[in-house]
C-alpha cells in the first residue's frame, strides 16, 4: 500500500511501480492479442515483433518472449 508514503519512499520500495509495470504489460499484452496486432517487445537487446498468432488473449503472463518487458 502506497498510501502516507512519500514518493522518495515509493521509489525507494519500488514495489508498487513493480505491479504497475506489470499490470500495464498485461494490459498490453491482452489489447494486442484481442485486436489482432503485431506487438513490438525488447528482447535480447533489441526491439522484436512478436505475431499476434503467438499472443494467446487469455494467458495470464506478459512481458513477450522471455519474459521481457514490452514497450
């Protein structure tokens, strides 16, 4: 919980930046999936397109291949 905290100690925590990244990654992940759109992750270094036939809409887990964070 954030609330009564500084933003000194929010980022200090980085716990709910954490969920945050990882809610909107999610987010993300499920929009490009439902429209059918090929969705740009970094992986390896570098920027890739993932398929949207690679996207399953209903799978809880986002971030692309690997693991990595999209965007």
């Amino acid at each position: 919980m954030v609330e009564g905290l500084s933003i000194n100690q929010i980022f200090e925590d980085g716990v709910a930046i954490d969920e945050a990244l990882r809610c909107a990654a999610r987010a993300a992940h499920h929009q490009y999936a439902r429209t059918g759109l090929s969705m740009p992750v970094w992986s390896h270094g570098r920027l890739e397109w993932v398929d949207p036939t690679d996207l399953d809409a209903g799978d809880a887990q986002a971030g692309g291949q690997n693991g990595s964070a999209p965007g």
